[in-house]
C-alpha cells in the first residue's frame, strides 16, 4: 500500500507541475513576447497578458478564448487579435449568454449553447445597449433578464473599446498607410493654412482633416488603454488618440503608435517576420521607459502563467485523499505523505501571497478577493502547526479544506476584472491596512480553522471510529486554542479598525454594519470561550457553538457588504449571496445532524454516546 501510495503521489504531483508550465502556443505569432508589453490602465502598469486575461475572465469566466473552429485558445491570443486586427476576433466565441429570451434575440446557433461571437452579436449590438440603459432600478430589484442585459451591453462596451486600443477603426489600406496618409493631410493642411488666403469650404485637404479630427478626437475622449510613453521615457502616457494629436505639436508621430500600427498590419497581412521586427522595436522602446518599474511587470507577467494558486488548489484536494485513504485503510503511518503535501500546498500558496505583494507593493489584503487568499493561507499555517504538533491528520485535513475552499471563493471573486487593481480609497492608508485589515483578517482564518476542526469532530463522530477519547481531547484542545486566538485577533483588529476610523473620519465607532460584524465575531468567540470555561458545554457543546461562529464569521467578511449600505460596502453579487446562503445552510445541517443524532456517535468502545464526548 505504500508503494502505491507513493506512485498515486508521484503521478499527481508530475500531473500538477504539468498545469503550472507556462502555457506559450507554439504559434508562428510571438502571443507571449506581445503579453509581456506594459500598458497603463485603471490607474496602474500591467503586462498586456493580464488584461486579456481578466478581459476573458469578465465575458466567459475562463481564462482561455474559444476560436472560430471551436478550440480554446489563450486570452492573450484572442486579445492580439481583437486590439490589433479586430475583424478577425470578430468570429471568437467569447460572450456568454444563458438567458432564453436573450438568446432568441439572436441570430445563429450559439456554440456548446451559451456561447456567441461578436458577429452574431453586432446586428443586435445597439438594441441590447439601449435595453440596458432603460433599466433603471438597483440591482437587487433587477430582473434576471436585466441583470443579464445590463452585463451583455457593458461586455459589448468593453470589447468595443479594446478594439480601438491600439489602432483606429477605419484603416482598409493599412495602419502604416492610414498614419502616413493622415501626416501629409495634415502637412498640406498647415501649408494651407499658412499662406493665409481665404480657403473655399469644399477644400478637399481641409474636410480631410475635419475627418481626421473627428475620428481621432472621439479616440483621445474614450478611456483606453495608455501604451505610448511620455517624451524622453518619462511624462504622462499617452492613449491612442492622444497621440495621434502629437503631430500638431511636435511633428511626428510617436513611435510607439507607429509600431503598434506595424504589429497590427504584420497581423493582417499574416506576416509573421514583420511581427517580430515590430516587437523588437516596441521592447526597445519600453526598455528606456523610466517612471513605471519593468521588474514588476515582467513579475506579473510570470505570476499568470504559473498559475501558483491554482497548483496550490490541486496539491491541497491531493493532500486530502491521502489522508481520506489513509483512515480509510487504517494506515496513519501514510500521513506522513499528506502532511508534506500540505507543507508544500502551504509554500506554493505563500509564493503566489509574496508575489502579488511585491506586485502591488502593498500589504496582502487589499480587496475582497486578496482577503480570500490570505485567509485561507493563515488557515493552512495554523493546520500545519496543529499538525506538527499532534500528528493525527486532523491539522493536515482541515489545512487542506480551508486552503482549498478559500482559493475557490478567491477564483470566483476573480471574475469581476483585476484583482492586482489600485485600492478603494477607504483601503489607501498602508499603516492602518497593515495592522487593522490583516489582523482582522488573521481572526477570521482562526475562527474558520475552529469550525472546521469542530466540523471534523461531529463527522469524525458521526460516521466513523476514529474519535476515540484521545482524539476527543485533541481536537477539543484545538478548537479551544484556535478560538483563543481568534478572540485575541479579532479583537485587536477590530480596535485598531476603530483608531483608523478615528484618522481617516474623525469617529471611533460609527456603527457600520461592517463594524457591527466584526464585533460579532468578537462577542460570538467570548461566548464561545464563556460557555466553555463555565462548565456550560463540553466538547460537544464547544463544536455546534463553534460551527456556528463560520456563519457569524462569514456573514461580517461577506454579508455585511452585500447591503448596499456603509463605508463598506463594495456591492452586491447574486451568485456569492446564493453561496453565502448555501453555505449558511450546510452549517446549520451539519449541527442538526449532530443534535439529532448523538446515538450514532462512535467512540473506542462503539457505544459511548456524543453526552460522553
């Protein structure tokens, strides 16, 4: 059994560093070298890989595009497409829509039933818009059908913008060509205008560059993407119709644009030499860039490809079907195996926490989605420690539920765009963050860790013989340390939560609901503690109480910002308040079950009840 553990070990840790391996297409077109290139964009410097990333995560929740043939493609290379020649995107298949009655405005037969390209959407592009803007009530008074079209119409939005990122629309000669037909209309224009004759209105040059003018002010205004640096590598970076206003005041394009318009036409005319020429000349470009910093990027840029949490996700359900196996086939000694698994779960997940944090150069809690991962990391550090310490899977097995549950919720949280993005305002204060949002955040993956390892007792003790009186005293030692320290953390970030307010809005307390669900958390684990001390509970006692805190603790990190209300509240989201609620539910089924039940409760002998427990 060993030896087969070991080969099942070795078959899914190989099968996991095969999913961590960049994923670079072996295509004539450079897609990776393009997603390396800086742009500026919601406020900071990214790796164009990360925008077509969180574009496609945005319309399909994937981070990969489906071509017109039907195969899944990377984001990057569909994003290539759409920003540099986007008529050929125009067949990816890359909005979702679910809805019936949507779906019948459509023409054409969606691919695997949800999916639709922009050519099926575009003759319907106008009329969703409009629909949208009709809708004029909250979102949590939203119909299903106007939530849906209010998302399809701001996924049209974005993808229409992103095609006029890098190159004009209108270019059926070329980029180069539109570029250097618009320079000597603009060159006779001044020579016009300079002999100061009075000009008849029918001026061929003159509507020439009324219509330049036109177009490429309608650019400048749209809030695209930044790629073209500031003079000499430093000043305010340019969008694609700012810079073709440059010509007016220094006389020439920048380069910047002039490459990408090569790039876009290499794409085109499917030239996949003139690409590369054209990469070259934009890294080297970016490379005397001085006011954003290119280790960053570049940092950034591995960061998607490796995929750290996700490799994490797969060792932490690998870690648990060792254990799972290991009590099944009463083996403990293979215990061993899960817990080093965890161990390096644990080290991946803390690589991917450092780099977004060097990334970001912030502490590593600044949004709901990084709370996630820093949660269920502290989770997994306080597991392995337990673990350590007794030996007996309990520590390896919840490490490994929490570590997994939370980098799910982090992935669905992912879905809304950017989760590197600038901070809330009401986050930008390094200091305070550092001490108030992470301390509070350390109370939350103890208090979770408590109702997990309380979970784990009432299965334990519900459908197998493994909670013998040993095991009871252990892991009713653990859950009583854990909620020790989890009182101690959420109370002192909760205090410290009070002093920041106290800064940055000149009150301590302002009963927020956010405020009020942290003081929760706070009054939920003294009671704990209380009831315990007191002799009011025993262990059994102790678990439902505990289980009880994961719907208190996830009702002040989640709920409380659904209510549309407070300092704190980033919006609401239906398919998290379904889950929230699901997740409520199953809290409450699992201490039924251990109510209702105590005759089922197995101990060493086989007849002790939960009572003895």
């Amino acid at each position: 059994m060993k030896k087969a553990l070991s080969i099942l070990f070795a078959i899914l840790f190989v099968y996991c560093l095969y999913r961590a391996v960049p994923e670079f297409v072996d295509e004539p077109y450079d897609y990776a070298r393009f997603g390396e290139l800086p742009v500026l964009e919601g406020g900071r410097f990214k790796p164009i890989d990360s925008l077509a990333r969180n574009t496609m995560l945005i319309l399909r929740s994937k981070q990969s595009a489906i071509d017109p043939q039907g195969e899944k493609v990377p984001a990057i290379q569909w994003f290539a497409h759409l920003s540099l020649n986007p008529e050929s995107a125009s067949d990816y298949y890359v909005f979702r829509v679910v809805h019936g009655d949507i779906q019948s405005m459509i023409s054409g037969e969606p691919f695997d039933k949800f999916y639709y390209s922009y050519n099926q959407l575009r003759p319907y592009a106008s009329t969703i818009i409009q629909q949208a803007q009709l809708v004029n009530v909250e979102r949590q008074q939203q119909t299903p059908f106007q939530r849906e079209i209010v998302k399809l119409a701001q996924e049209i939005v974005l993808y229409q913008k992103y095609s006029l990122s890098f190159i004009p629309q209108n270019a059926p000669n070329g980029v180069v060509n539109e570029y250097n037909q618009y320079l000597a209309v603009l060159k006779e224009s001044s020579a016009i205008l300079a002999d100061g004759e009075e000009v008849p209105d029918e001026n061929a040059i003159l509507q020439a560059l009324t219509e330049y003018s036109r177009e490429y002010g309608q650019l400048a205004e749209l809030e695209t993407l930044r790629f073209v640096p500031g003079v000499g590598g430093e000043g305010e970076w340019l969008n694609l119709g700012e810079s073709l206003f440059a010509p007016m005041t220094v006389g020439s394009l920048p380069n910047a644009t002039i490459y990408f318009a090569e790039l876009a036409d290499a794409l085109i005319v499917d030239d996949s030499e003139a690409f590369s020429i054209a990469l070259d000349k934009l890294e080297g470009i970016y490379a005397e860039a001085t006011d954003f910093s290119h280790s960053k990027v570049n940092a950034e840029f591995w960061f998607n490809h490796l995929q750290l949490f996700s490799l994490s996700m797969y060792l932490y359900v690998l870690g648990f079907v060792i254990v799972f196996v290991a009590w099944l086939i009463q083996h403990d000694k293979q215990l061993d195996y899960a817990f080093w698994v965890i161990i390096l779960a644990g080290l991946i997940h803390t690589v991917g926490l450092v780099a977004r944090m060097i990334i970001q150069d912030r502490p590593p809690v600044t949004n709901l989605y990084s709370s996630a991962v820093f949660v269920g990391w502290a989770s997994v550090v306080l597991g392995v420690i337990f673990e350590a310490i007794f030996r007996r899977g309990f520590g390896t097995i919840v490490s490994a539920v929490a570590g997994f549950l939370s980098l799910i919720v982090a992935y669905h949280l992912s879905m809304s765009g950017d989760t590197l993005e600038m901070m809330r305002a009401v986050l930008d204060s390094n200091f305070w963050l550092a001490t108030h949002v992470v301390t509070i955040s350390l109370g939350y993956s103890a208090t979770f860790l408590a109702g997990f390892l309380a979970i784990l007792y009432l299965i334990l003790g519900l459908f197998t013989r493994k909670l013998d009186k040993e095991s009871s005293k252990i892991l009713d030692r653990m859950v009583y340390g854990v909620i020790c320290f989890a009182l101690l953390f959420s109370f002192v970030g909760t205090v410290l939560g009070g002093i920041w307010a106290d800064q940055s809005w000149g009150r301590f307390w302002g009963w927020d609901p956010k405020e009020n669900g942290a003081l929760l958390i706070v009054i939920w684990n003294a009671l704990i503690l209380h009831a315990k001390r007191s002799g009011m509970v025993r262990s059994f006692g102790l678990m439902q109480l505990t289980i009880f805190g994961n719907i208190v603790t996830s009702w002040s990190w989640f709920g409380t910002n659904m209510l549309g209300i407070g300092l704190h509240s980033y919006g609401f989201m239906d398919s998290a308040f379904f889950w929230l609620l699901m997740f409520w539910l199953s809290q409450l089924l699992i201490m039924a079950l251990g109510a209702w039940y105590p005759r089922r409760w197995w101990l060493s002998d086989g007849t002790a009840s939960a009572k003895e427990a």
